[in-house]
C-alpha cells in the first residue's frame, strides 16, 4: 500500500462518518500517521473529539490489503458509535 493509497482510504471513510459523529455532537478527526511503524490502529476521545489513529505499520504489512485495512478503519469507528460494550444482560467491566 502506499502513502497515497493510506490516507485516501482513512479520509474516505473519516469523512463518511463525519456528519454522522456531528450529529452525536462530536467532531470526528483522524491521525494518519503513515510514518509511525507500529502495527496497531485505535480510537480516542478528548473532550468532543472523536479520534481514530490509524498507523502506517499495519498499512504496510503484506497481509494486509486495500479493504481488509478499509475494514480497520471501520472497526475503529465502532468504538465510538457502539456505545458501552454488553455481553448479554451484563455490561463489560474488563474485570
């Protein structure tokens, strides 16, 4: 994948959801950080701000294609728009 390829599919998809996090009242804001090696992507929030952090390590692994790379984006996305994480009746507590 090249650096091109990274930010157009993060920006796609970022600004996709865009009206969609406002709409929640936050504002949706990525970190493409293609140079950053780490394998790994995540989500933040700092005060309305919506972050997905998406790395340049997982994007240049050679398992990883176009829309498997689309699909972690997405998966990021749903740590924001899920809502609190339940499993059954019980919420999960991570203990």
């Amino acid at each position: 994948m090249t650096e091109q390829d990274f930010n157009r599919i993060v920006n796609t998809i970022i600004n996709l959801y865009k009206p969609i996090v406002a709409a929640k009242g936050a504002v949706l804001k990525s970190n493409n950080l293609w140079t950053d090696s780490t394998v790994n992507a995540s989500a933040q929030q700092v005060g309305s701000n919506w972050i997905v952090n998406m790395y340049g390590g997982l994007a240049r692994r050679a398992e990883v294609t176009p829309d498997g790379f689309a699909m972690v984006v997405c998966h990021e996305l749903g740590h924001h728009l899920g809502g609190f994480p339940f499993y059954g009746d019980n919420i999960v507590t991570g203990k």
